[in-house]
C-alpha cells in the first residue's frame, strides 16, 4: 500500500460518517479541502476540484463519499514532499536594504502567503516609519519585526502554509498517541460555518494590513522573550 493510499485510510477513519457510513459535506467543506492543502493547488485549479467532485453531489446540493471514492480522491492530493512552515525567527537578526526585504518577499514570504508583494511592502515601509530603521534607511529585523512577519503570514496563510501547518499539528498528534510521527494526512472534522471560498478571495484582495493591530500582537510575543532557533535562512 503505498503511502498517500495509507493517508487517505487514516483520514477515512478519522472523518465523521452519517448514518449510512458515507462521508457528508458541504459545498463550504469541499472548498475548503481546496484551500487547506487537501488539494495539490499547484496541478488543479478551485474549478478543476469542483468538477472532480460533481458525480458525488445530491439532490440536496451536499456531497456523499463511500470508502472507495473518498480513496479515488488522493489523485488530486499534493505529490510533493510536504517542508516544515516557514518561521521569520529564522531569519538573522539586523539591518536590511528594501531590496533584500523585497526577495526575503519572494524566496520565503510569498509561498507562505496569499498577501501581495505592494502591500507586504507597504507594511515594511509603515514599520520603518515607525522606527525600524538605521540612518542609512535599512529596514531593522528584529524579534519584534520577526514576530509581526509571522503574524502577517498567519492572517494571509497560503495553502501550502496551512496544509504544512495541519501535517505537523497531525505529526504531533499522532506522535502524542505514540504513533508512526511520519504518517501524515489531513482532516476535515466538522461542517465550515462560512464559504473559504468567499473568505479566502476577501483575504486575496487586500490592499492594507492594520498595523497597529499586528504590531500590538507582536510586541506581546516579543516580550515573552521566546527562544531562536538555531539555524538561520539569511545574514
């Protein structure tokens, strides 16, 4: 049995069934599996999932899955290694030019988020405004900056960030109940209370980020004096 095959029974087993045995969702829940990392986003588009799922869909507008195509479905699963989330503390500690920060953008920020390069810029510059800077106009990274880069990255999470989040949340898990901590899938417990869809667009076209806000969140996880992890992605 091969190792997405396995992943797929582990999700089976864990999902809720009605009481037929079949695997009930929404339209909101099977979007959702899209944006979550169910979905390898990279092969498939929204409207390519959609399609995939249709011969399942009721009368009703939900969809019902038995074993054997809930199974079928790991066609559509992501074939590539799963990396650990991206962590901004990994990032050195010091002064930055914009056009550093602009390819700390592109090589780790973008992956991670769905937030668009004008307005992670505009966030940058706000920061510098604000202080985070040296007399030679060099964006400052520091715990504080590190934090609110993580905390933007969470508010505008990609995908692929959310589906390298559920494997390690999974990993732990399974690592607590003294499992196999390399066997991995992903779940979908309950019912989304809200479309993904609508959200996730919402999320695609902002044009600002509340500041203050972040920097408010991050100044508390600064002060907590968290400890660095040792190994460092730039400097």
């Amino acid at each position: 049995m091969s190792e997405m095959l396995k992943a797929m029974e582990y999700i089976w087993e864990r999902v809720p069934k009605n009481a037929e045995g079949l695997i009930q969702y929404s339209q909101a829940d099977v979007d959702y599996l899209y944006y979550h990392g169910f979905v390898d986003i990279k092969r498939f588009s929204l409207k390519k999932w959609q399609e995939a799922v249709l011969p399942y869909r009721t009368s009703q507008g939900g969809y019902l899955f038995n074993k054997k195509q809930f199974l079928a479905m790991r066609y559509y699963r992501p074939i590539e290694n799963v990396t650990p989330a991206f962590d901004a503390t990994t990032l050195d500690e010091g002064y930055y030019t914009l056009e550093q920060m602009e390819e700390i953008y592109v090589d780790f920020i973008a992956p991670s988020s769905i937030l668009k390069q004008d307005v992670y810029m505009s966030f940058i510059r706000e920061l510098m405004n604000r202080g985070w800077k040296d007399e030679s106009n060099h964006f400052r990274l520091d715990l504080a900056s590190q934090s609110g880069l993580n905390i933007l990255i969470e508010n505008f999470a990609s995908p692929q960030r959310r589906l390298q989040k559920e494997v390690a949340r999974i990993k732990n898990e399974r690592q607590s109940k003294q499992g196999d901590p390399n066997y991995t899938g992903f779940s979908v417990g309950k019912s989304t209370i809200e479309s993904q869809h609508d959200s996730y667009n919402k999320l695609k076209g902002t044009k600002s980020v509340d500041v203050n806000a972040v920097l408010d969140e991050a100044t508390a996880v600064s002060l907590k004096n968290l400890r660095k992890p040792s190994g460092k992605l730039r400097g």
